[in-house]
C-alpha cells in the first residue's frame, strides 16, 4: 500500500469517526422538560424547540402543577403547535420567547391564522419532514374533539424519536403512525378525557380517556409514555374523566407500560 493510498483512507476513517461522533452527540446533548398543562420544551445545541407551550395564566393562579416559566437562551428557536386553542396556542408568550428571529411551525391549515396574529411562521403539509437546527419535525394526524385543525408532531433528533400528541381524540391512524415511524423513545399522550360545556351536553370526550392513551401508546410502540393535558378539572364548563392520572397509572401496571410521571419543570430521563 503506498503512502498516498494510506493517507486516503486514514482521512476517509476519520471523516466516518466524526460523522457518527457528531450523531451521537446530536442525541445525547438533547434535554426536554415538561411545561404547563400540555406544554414542553426541547434544548440541544444552540437550538430550543417548544410544543404547545403556555406561558399565561389561562388558569387564573389555578394552572395544573403549577405556571412554569417558558424562557429559551439559544440562538435558534422554534415553536410548535397541535393546534390554535388557547390552551395550545399562547400568542403574547411566543412572541416574547421567539422574538424578531424564531419561527412557528404549524400545519398549512393554520399557517395563514397564526401569521395573522404577528408570528413568524413555517407552514407543514402533513406528513412533511420540516428540518431546522438539527431536528426533523413531521406533522402526522390528530383528531379535534371540538373542531379545530389539529396535529400530532413527531420530533426526531439524531437516533432520538418522539411524538406530541396535543389534545387528540381517539383516531384509527396510531397503528400506521407507529408502524411508519415508530419506535417511539417517548409519547406525550393527552389523558383527561375531557368535555366542554355545550348545549347539549355531550357524554362523549373530546380528548383520549386514560384507556385509550393506554391503547395508543401501545399501537405507537413507545417505549415511555408521559402523560399530559390533566388537572384541570372545572365543571360544569369543562369536565374531566374522574381522576385521570390515577387511572391512567393503574392501566399502565396492568399492561406493564413504562410510564414518566412528570410534574411541570421536570426533565425526561433518558
């Protein structure tokens, strides 16, 4: 082997080494932290990302666990949402936390919506990989119990997946979502099955119920399952199935799903 052929492959040795050095380090500096309600944060590099993230206190000093401070130092930004219901989407909190260069992505169908109210914004087709600051986010279905448009985001990083699932309905698309992108390292799964006071009252939830979050994670083939979208039981104007979270734990020894029990401020364990 002469020495002009060694040298080659030496360089090509060490380009590989830095390409798989840099996947992993593009998994292992990422940090994601449970917000407010449905809201969390994701931090790697010089890059944060929000989904659904509410900074106001919709809840009048009652906020589910506590009003957790929606605060990013990176250069880059993003904020994603499911959808445009105020317990989703927090106007004045992301134009502060995204300022004059960060962007919301939201699906095409309320692309023109969220820019009408000052935003930055990157519209989504469904199914459209999105690639910014070293994340991919895709768009997947999600069903609105109470009309909206509304999407499920998957956010993947490096060899890392997950999947935000908003305040979704039961859907019959999980097991292609799971089968076309799954494993899932984490699901952030709605579970309050709630009702919204409406003439007439309807008995049917416009949320997941505990069970079929269950069902859900199972079909999405998510390792851990962190449940959100509970505690803020109100009735008669907004009514949760009785005592989610409890229900969704005893659920989950039964069919030995491995859940995190996240407070807001707390981080996924990975």
């Amino acid at each position: 082997m002469n020495a002009k052929v060694r040298q080659t492959i030496v360089a090509a040795f060490g380009i590989a080494v830095c390409i798989c050095a840099q996947a992993q380090q593009s998994s292992d500096d990422l940090t994601i932290e449970r917000l407010t309600w449905a809201g969390i944060k994701m931090v790697a590099g010089d890059t944060t990302v929000f989904i659904d993230a509410i900074g106001t206190d919709i809840w009048d000093g009652k906020a589910p666990d506590g009003l957790v401070p929606v605060e990013a130092t990176t250069r880059r930004r993003y904020a994603l949402i499911t959808h445009a219901h105020n317990d989703h989407f927090d106007v004045e909190t992301l134009k502060r936390v995204l300022g004059d260069t960060g962007y919301v992505v939201v699906h095409e169908s309320e692309a023109t919506y969220v820019a009408s109210r000052g935003l930055q914004v990157i519209p989504a087709a469904t199914y459209q990989p999105i690639r910014r600051g070293g994340f991919i986010f895709t768009a997947v279905p999600a069903a609105d119990g109470f009309g909206a448009e509304q999407v499920s985001w998957i956010v993947s990083r490096g060899e890392r997946k997950y999947i935000h699932a908003g305040d979704t309905l039961w859907h019959g698309k999980w097991d292609e979502i799971g089968a076309q992108y799954g494993p899932f390292d984490a699901a952030f799964l709605p579970i309050n099955g709630a009702r919204i006071d409406r003439e007439p009252m309807p008995q049917t939830s416009g949320v997941m119920t505990p069970a079929q979050a269950i069902d859900a994670a199972l079909l999405l083939r998510a390792a851990s399952v962190v449940p959100i979208h509970y505690g803020g039981h109100s009735p008669p104007s907004y009514i949760e199935v009785p005592q989610p979270l409890e229900n969704f734990r005893k659920l989950a020894d039964r069919r030995t799903i491995s859940v995190q029990y996240l407070l807001p401020g707390d981080f996924l364990k990975q």
